[in-house]
C-alpha cells in the first residue's frame, strides 16, 4: 500500500509540470519552424545571388561577341557600298554567260 501511494503522490504534480513545459514546447516548435523557414530563404538567397554573378558574366560574353559580330557586318557593308557598282555588273556579266 505505501508504494502504491507513494506513485500516486509522485504522479499528481506531473500535469502541473508538463503543462509549462507543452508551453515552452510549443513556443520551441514555433522558434524552429520560424528558423527553418529563415534558412530556407537564406539558401534560396545565397542561390539567386549566385545565378546572378555567373549570369552577369555570360551577357558580358555575348555582348562583345554581338558587337564583334556588328563590327564585321558594318565593314562588310561599308566594302559591298564601296564595291557595289562593280558587284553588280559582275553579277548582271554571270547571268548573260549562263
């Protein structure tokens, strides 16, 4: 009988005490999930910063490649301008040969 009563006495004040810590518990989850959700968008962060430095160099690349590529074209005009009487008449001759 003394140790049946014993554990009913021990186990009385545990309600009590699990009731501050469910609170403390639950304000624990509520911290982790605000820290998890924090992480997450750190990462997501960490990753469009990174897309954005690596993109930044590509468009440098193709910029000069597109501007190379209008350079020739612009002098390949400028040549056809200059030339471009003597085109035509090579072309006008290929066409009374064939």
């Amino acid at each position: 009988m003394v140790i049946i009563s014993c554990c009913w006495c021990h186990r009385r004040p545990v309600p009590f005490c699990r009731t501050p810590l469910s609170g403390r518990d639950k304000a624990l989850q509520q911290l982790q999930l605000q820290l998890n959700e924090l992480s997450d968008l750190l990462a997501l962060e960490k990753r469009s910063s990174a897309e954005l430095r690596s993109g930044n160099s590509e468009p440098d690349c193709s910029a000069a490649a597109a501007i190379a590529e209008r350079d020739a074209q612009t002098t390949r005009v400028a040549e056809l301008a200059q030339g471009g009487a003597g085109g035509r008449a090579r072309r006008s001759r290929r066409r009374k040969i064939a």
